[in-house]
C-alpha cells in the first residue's frame, strides 16, 4: 500500500482557503543566500497549528521547535481574534564560516484565528513545552433551558 495517499489525505495538507488564519513569515533572502525555489522554503516555513474543539474548550497547537516561550506571543484583540507570533532569530555569521547548507527557517511568523462567540476570551492559557505551543480557550456553558411540566386539563 502506498503511502502517497495517507500523506496527501490528511487534513493538515488541505490546500482550502481559510478565510479563519493567516499565515505570514518571512524567508532566507535577508541572509543574503541564494533562493532558487521559494515554494521549498514555504514548505519549512509555515507555522503549522491544530485547532481541536472538546466539550469544555478550543485548544490550539503550534509546532515552534527551536523557539523559547520568551520568542512568541499569544494575543487576544477586540473582534475576538487570537494571534500567535513571534520571531526565528538569525545565527550570527563568523567571516571564517562557510556555509554548506541553509534549511532552518528564519525571520517572523504570524497566525490569527477568529473565535467563536461561545469562547471565554477572559480565561485564556497558554503553555509551551518540548517546542509545542499549546493555547486553551475554555467555551461558555451551554445552558440546557428550564423545563417546566403543564398539567393537562380536560
């Protein structure tokens, strides 16, 4: 069985406008390196985020291998939209090194996500560990409506 059909039928590889996220990094070129095809480093460079809805919250995961929390943001503006940014330094250059290869993405990243009105925007938490940053917004309780009996006359 191949697996070019698992891989190209995840929900993660989805190709669909999402009207939800945006998605913004800079690339090498302020290296100065050469770029010969920018869809491969697009390929390193997205930001990848799960956003799973439970019973009790949303809770979001970003994966940002390399980066300590003191290099991202996690914010919430007015029109209910969560933003997560942050910053992939450039390693300082020696004039002694020669560079052999360049594959580690670089420069500033950018996710937004329009929240549902049901999400708690006062309650927000957010943790990162083992290079995975992990955003919960609890939801309001849904309140199941008071049921009264009525008596039936006749």
């Amino acid at each position: 069985m191949s697996l070019i059909p698992r891989i190209f039928g995840d929900r993660r590889s989805s190709s669909k406008f999402d009207p939800f996220s945006m998605d913004v990094f800079d690339s090498f070129k302020e290296l100065g390196f050469p770029v010969s095809n920018s869809g491969e480093i697009s390929a390193f460079a997205n930001t990848r985020v799960d956003w799973k809805e439970t019973p009790e919250a949303h809770v979001f995961k970003a994966d940002l291998p390399g980066l300590k929390k003191e290099e991202v943001k996690v914010e919430i503006e007015e029109d209910r939209v969560l933003q997560i940014s942050g910053e992939r330094n450039v390693e300082k250059e020696d004039k002694n090194d020669k560079w052999h290869r360049v594959e580690r993405s670089s420069g500033k990243f950018m996710r937004r996500f329009r929240l549902p009105e049901n999400a708690k925007m006062d309650q927000v938490k957010a943790s990162m560990e083992n290079g995975v940053l992990t955003v919960t917004v609890p939801k309001e309780q849904v309140k199941k409506p008071d049921v009264k009996s009525i008596e039936i006359s006749g």
